[in-house]
C-alpha cells in the first residue's frame, strides 16, 4: 500500500490528475512556484488561498489555457503537458466552470447543456434530459438563461460542463456570484451532483468555508507555494504556522519568551519543547476556544490541568451578531483578546472577567516563523 495525501490506494490506484513541480513566472517573477498536487477518482481537492496566490494561474495551467515554464501534468497517468509535450485544452478531458457562467443567451437551457456533445440526436437529448433531472432542471429544458435565477443558471451551467462525461473538473470561484442566501444549498447540490457522476473536481476558492464544506482534500496556497495539505479536519486543527491559522478564523496571539523550555504568560507556564534559551514565541489560540467566568471579589476560579491559570481581563466591548457573542477584552499588561460565546451574552464594558485558554487548542509557533508544536 502507498499514501498519497490523506487518502489510502492501491498500488494499482492511480490519481486521476497529477501535477509535478508546476513553476509559471510572469516578468521573472514566480506566479506558480514548483506545486505538486494529486487528485483521485470521485475526489473534492480545493486549492485555497487569498487573492493573487497562484491558484487560478495554477488552474489554468492544468486546463491548457496557461502554459507552465517548468513541470509535468498527467491525466490518469498520461502525460498531457511537459516534457516537450502539449495536449490542447479540447483534447484534456476537463470540464471548466466560472463564477462568470458563461450560458449562450441565444440558446436554450437544452441547447446550452447538449453544447459540445458528440453522438446521435436521440443520445444527446438522453444526456440533457439526465443532467437535467439531476440538477433539478428538466422543466425548464426550453427556457432560456434570461428567464432563470442565478442558482438555476449556475446548475445549468454544472450541467453542461457535466455533459461530455468530463474526468476532472476545474471550477474557479464558481458560486462567488450567488447571493449568500443561495449559496450554501446550491453548494450542497452541486457536490451531491459531483458525487454521484464520480467525477474528479478541482475547485478554486479563497473562502475556508467554502473549502471546509466541500473538499475531502484541502491544498492551502500562499505566494504561490503549496504550504499545507490535508482533510480539512486535519488542517484546521493542526496549522503549519501562524499564518495557516488566521486564513480559518479569528486569532488570539500571546507572546513570550523560553526559559527552561517553558513560555511564562498571564495564564501560567507553557511547554515549548525544542526552543532555546530567549526565543520568542506565539502561543495562538482560536477566540472559541476561549473561556469566561465571572469575578468573584477579585478572585478567579482555581487552576485546572485543562485550562491552566485564569487571568482577569476586562471588557472593552461585546456584540451580537446573531448566532453568538462577541467579546473584546483587555489584559492587565495592554494586551487585547478576543473570545466568541455561544448565544447572547453582553456584558458591558468596564465589567472585570475572569479569562483562560484551553490547553489542547492551543498553538506554539517561533515568532515570524513557521514550524509548529502543540
């Protein structure tokens, strides 16, 4: 047996799309700088990343569109780029999808998905009228794009890159047009879609939610680089640096100094095993991972093995913003802190809390630095 990512294969199991060493430099600059990546058969793998990373240089690339100045694509072991080697983006296989859906106005939503189909009239009709039905959309086989929502366009276009049975699919930033109303059903049917064609997607997206709720693989980007990659429980949950960390959420940051392989902070002593003498450090935590309690005159509650020491902060704002609570704290030292509560809870400000921090959720990163330790 071999691992290739998180997932478990076969020796004879090959990825459906491989991309080795992919570098793309635009005014000598590297856009795309040496990325590998692997995606199997029926698998969700998200490149994510902010704005400007690579990652749709890096889908074009593997569409054929862009053109790498170094590195090899291999669709089901079939080399199609690199290597003195160029399939054209016609003969890849690939279906594409944009958050632009590019629907021919002029066509009906019929026409629009039998686009590009090979075969009989009577095949072709069968395949639409298929989709169609899948994506919830056969009664509006003669309508046309202008007389449908955004949703029923964005499903009429999976639809027609579904068509000619593609054995991957590239989507950038396909549901980015849609109102946030729409968004995450449309979402939900579009993998349920995905899934059942078993086909093989590349999904482009800089929101981590989106990322979170679709991939069975995540490919964290960053200036052009692969910096992480793993299931998303596994990258949310052990960030290779702080960086990685504030991409998913909100973060706490509390500096120290090592002593004896030891941070001391407001909330007691923490392990940084591996650091010498006078390092700084970052102890990162999550705002939910935060705990509150109340002030009891002038007294904490007692240290716990799973929360260590509690420190008294007080409140310098709190909102509600509709499926919790906010609050803004700051520490005896200046210091500023910033802890999420299921619910409504609004104490107001100048009220003196008790704060601590769980102790499994916590991160030690080297300062400006990018190794990890728990």
């Amino acid at each position: 047996m071999v691992f290739i990512g998180y997932k478990r294969l076969t020796l004879t199991e090959a990825p459906r799309l491989e991309i080795t060493n992919i570098t793309r430099r635009f005014g000598g600059r590297p856009v795309v700088d040496d990325v590998s990546l692997a995606v199997m058969p029926g698998q969700v793998t998200c490149l994510l990343g902010p704005s400007g990373c690579g990652k749709s240089t890096t889908l074009r690339i593997i569409a054929g569109v862009e053109r790498a100045d170094e590195g090899e694509i291999r669709m089901d072991g079939k080399l199609i780029a690199g290597g003195g080697v160029l399939v054209p983006p016609e003969a890849r296989g690939t279906g594409l999808m944009f958050q632009d859906f590019a629907l021919f106005p002029h066509l009906s939503v019929g026409d629009n998905v039998a686009f590009g189909l090979s075969g009989t009239r009577t095949e072709k009709r069968l395949r639409v009228r298929e989709l169609l039905e899948k994506v919830g959309l056969h009664r509006y086989v003669d309508n046309f794009p202008h007389e449908l929502s955004g949703g029923e366009q964005q499903r009429v276009a999976l639809a027609r890159a579904l068509a000619p049975r593609p054995k991957i699919m590239l989507m950038d930033e396909p549901f980015s047009g849609l109102d946030n109303r729409l968004r995450d059903g449309i979402r939900d049917e579009t993998l349920a879609v995905l899934k059942d064609e078993g086909t093989a997607v590349l999904l482009v997206t800089h929101e981590p939610e989106e990322a979170m709720r679709m991939a069975d693989e995540i490919a964290l980007m960053r200036r052009g680089r692969i910096v992480q990659r793993g299931a998303p429980y596994n990258i949310y949950n052990a960030p290779v640096d702080r960086e990685a960390a504030a991409f998913f959420s909100d973060v706490n940051v509390i500096k120290g100094v090592v002593k004896g392989a030891l941070t001391h902070t407001a909330f007691g002593q923490f392990l940084a095993p591996g650091y010498p003498d006078g390092a700084e450090v970052e102890i990162v935590i999550r705002p939910q991972h935060l705990r509150i309690d109340f002030d009891r005159g002038g007294q904490g509650p007692a240290p716990t093995p799973d929360h260590g020491v509690w420190a008294p902060a007080t409140v310098a704002r709190a909102r509600f913003v509709g499926t919790e609570s906010i609050v803004d704290f700051v520490m005896e030292d200046a210091s500023t802190l910033k802890a999420t509560v299921p619910n409504v809870f609004l104490p107001k400000p100048g009220t003196t809390l008790w704060v601590a921090i769980r102790r499994d959720r916590c991160f030690v990163f080297p300062a400006g630095g990018k190794s990890a330790q728990r």
